[in-house]
C-alpha cells in the first residue's frame, strides 16, 4: 500500500487592514494556532496583513507575529492595501513558504477584496478558505463582484509593468525556414513574470497543477508575442494528450489533440513541452505550418508522420517540399525508459546509459520516421543548436525529468506571414 500524500503547507492570513476591531480576529488567531499544531508536525506559517505603516500599527502587527505560537514562520505584510501590487507580494510570500493552502481570518468586507485577486493571481492548485469575524459592518460593503471584476484588469495592468525574470526573452530559431515567409522559433526560460523556482521566468502553460495562474501565463505569452513579432495574435497552443492526433484548423477542434497544422495567414501554432520533442513544419512552396507534440508515447504513435499526412491530404502539400525543425527536449543522456518500453523504438534509437537502463533518443526517432514519410533528410534540421537536451540546461528550459511534477514549460511556434498573401511563398 502507497503512502497517504503529505497535507499541503498551511499559511494563515491574519487580515488587519480590514478587522472590525472587537477582538474576534485575536480569538479566530488563537484557534487557528491550536488547530496547526494539532494537525501537522510543523504547524502552520502566518502572514500578517497590516495596512498601517505608522509605529502603532506596526507595533501590532509585529507583536502579533512575534506571539505566533502556531509553528512556521511569522511573517508581517505591511502597508497593506487592496490592490494588485499588494496581493502579488502576499502571492510571493505564500510561494516562498511552499503554502498551497490559505486559511483568511478577515471580515466580510476583506473577503470581498480579497476574492478577486485570489482568483486573478493563484491557479486552481491552492486552496483558500475564509474565517469571518463577527463582522460589524453594513451589507453594503460587500462587494464580492464588483472586485472580481476588477481584479482581472488590475493585475494585468501591474503585471504589464514588472521587470523581466532572467533578462529579456530569447528565442532560439533556424535559418532552414525562410523568415520572409514564416516567422517560428523555440522559446527558452528567461524574460517573463513567473517567480516560483520551477516556473521562473517564461513558463506558458497554465494548469490546475501549477502555482502560475492563467494571468501570470498570459503576461508571458504576451511577452514572447512582442520579441517574437507576432502581438497582438494569441498562441494557439496544442491541447496535448500525448496521442497522435492532428487538428486541421478550421475544422472542428477536437478536446485533444498533439498537432496542428493551417494554410491561414497569421495563425500561431504552439506546440508546448518540458522535455518532449516540438517539432515545426513549413511548406513554403503550398503555404502551410504545422506544429507536433512528440513525447515517447506521440512518437511511438507517429505524431510526426501523421503531421506530415494533414498536411498532405488536407492541405496540398508535397512530402518533399515541408521543411522540419526540432526543437529542445530531453536527450538521451537524460531520458531513460524502461527495457520494455526502450524495446518498441528502433535499436539505433537506444543506447545504455552510465547511471543504468536505458537511454531513447526521441530527436533520431522522430528524424527516422520523417524521412520514411517523404521528408528530404536535409528539409530536418535538429542538431545542438535548436535542439539541445532540456534537462541539462537548468539555465535555459525547463524540464520535467529534472525539476518534477512542479515544473514550467516552452514551446515552439510557428505561423505563416500574413504581407506574403496567396501563392507560393518562396522568395521571387
């Protein structure tokens, strides 16, 4: 029998910038602290909220820390105010401690501030519940709504304004698709708002499991579409299944799906991963992208080749005329299956590895399967430069393999220019 999964690391929020001032607060604080040393070896960490930075206020607050006696940390969030900036630095705070569950002792009226930016700046993954005071406070200064709804604009606009984690974006790119026809590129780590280890800087994928909420995400999307030249389009991002299944767009979209591939001007494909295998394709003679998820189970299925047949059938493209980039995912030196699973790819494609088992490299197996379905061997570029191993460059991709389930994610894009217009889109 497995063992039970660790309780998540508690915080307690102690909301005095929006107490009613009776006491009731130091009471609900007083329960919260015997209730986490009754409920986990480490206890609880306390974030004070304390609105006032003059000596009093201060003084409070830091006396109310110093009492903790619930176990963890006590940390005072001063000058605290209901606004974007304030929440994200009790969003850091919550991060640096490892807290994914949130315990708010507030009244009715901070809750009602503090909704929105719960749901604007942390994803699904964290858990808050609210322990309201005895609340002297009239109905109308309840305005759970109005600050749901504000929020969302708030923290876009603020996080629009924080310097780049890591330096400025960078995107890696390859000289066999012509730039005059198509604009492409890998993603790498730097240049976006993410702050949590795994996730710093540019992660792009949001997820019920990940500490980024879709705010954090789209401020990083909108980041790489600026650097990359693509803004004010959005990312179409693969919804991955790690299958072999192709959406041509302007088709009904399937729930899932690891490939895409369009023949319309100005449509982004994004093909995410953390150390699987993106791969981008361009026909610049048809006038067509496409863009492939290839894990080990979407490479065992033939997600590349079945890219390549969309793009055939679907789109009037010719095998011989589709240029194929790799881009970065785990190498060989750093992913291993086990015999079973190695035995189902090629024999060149797997080899021993120092640290036992053995290694599968995902980029030869995907080059192998290409070229069987018609791709010129010199239409695929995938050596070191735009395909280099994940999970040895901390510095520059994320990788699952290396930072576990916790971790960001890259992604290759690919689009057709839309100032080429019809025909081919090859130069002259």
């Amino acid at each position: 029998m497995s063992a039970p999964a660790p309780a998540p690391t508690v915080a307690v929020l102690l909301d005095l910038a929006h107490g009613c001032g009776c006491g009731c607060a130091g009471r609900s604080l007083r329960q919260e602290a015997a209730r986490s040393v009754a409920g986990a070896r480490t206890g609880a960490h306390l974030l004070v909220l304390s609105a006032t930075g003059g000596p009093a206020g201060g003084d409070a607050a830091e006396a109310t820390a110093g009492a903790w006696s619930g176990g963890g940390v006590a940390r005072v969030l001063s000058d605290w105010r209901a606004d974007a900036a304030s929440a994200y630095r009790l969003k850091c705070s919550a991060d640096e401690l490892g807290a994914l569950s949130l315990r708010v002792i507030t009244s009715r009226r901070g809750r009602a501030r503090l909704l929105g930016y719960e749901r604007a700046l942390f994803s699904p993954l964290y858990t808050w519940t609210y322990l309201l005071g005895c609340d002297r406070e009239d109905d109308d200064d309840d305005d759970d709504g109005g600050g749901v709804r504000e929020a969302d604009d708030e923290v876009a606009a603020y996080l629009r304004r924080l310097p780049s984690v890591g330096g400025p974006v960078r995107v890696l790119t390859s000289a066999l698709i012509p730039p005059e026809c198509f604009g492409h590129g890998f993603s790498t780590r730097a240049g976006g708002v993410s702050r949590v280890p795994t996730l710093s800087s540019l992660n792009l994928v949001s997820s019920p499991k990940r500490r980024d909420s879709a705010a954090v995400v789209r401020e990083n999307r909108r980041r790489l579409a600026l650097h990359a030249g693509f803004y004010p389009r959005p990312l179409h991002v693969l919804k991955v299944e790690h299958g072999g299944r192709v959406w041509v767009c302007g088709q009904a979209e399937p729930e899932r799906y690891d490939a895409a591939v369009t023949d319309r001007p100005g449509t982004v494909l994004a093909a995410p991963g953390a150390d699987c295998l993106p791969l981008l394709f361009a026909d610049p003679v048809a006038g067509a992208v496409g863009a492939a998820h290839a894990g080990w189970r979407g490479t065992l299925l033939g997600v590349a080749t079945a890219t390549v047949a969309a793009m055939t059938t679907e789109l009037g493209c010719v095998p011989e005329d589709i240029l194929v980039v790799s881009g970065p995912s785990v190498g060989p030196c750093c992913f291993t299956l086990e015999p079973e699973r190695a035995a189902r790819f090629r024999p060149e494609c797997v080899r021993p590895v120092r640290a036992g088992g053995l290694g599968v490299d995902l980029r030869l197996a995907n080059r192998l399967q290409l070229q069987e379905a018609g791709i010129a061997p010199h239409h695929i570029h995938d050596d070191e430069g735009v395909a280099p191993c994940t999970a040895c460059r901390p510095r520059d991709f994320f990788s699952h393999a290396r930072d576990g389930a916790h971790f960001g994610s890259q992604a290759g894009f690919v689009w057709i220019r839309e100032e080429r217009g019809g025909g081919s889109l090859l130069p002259g």
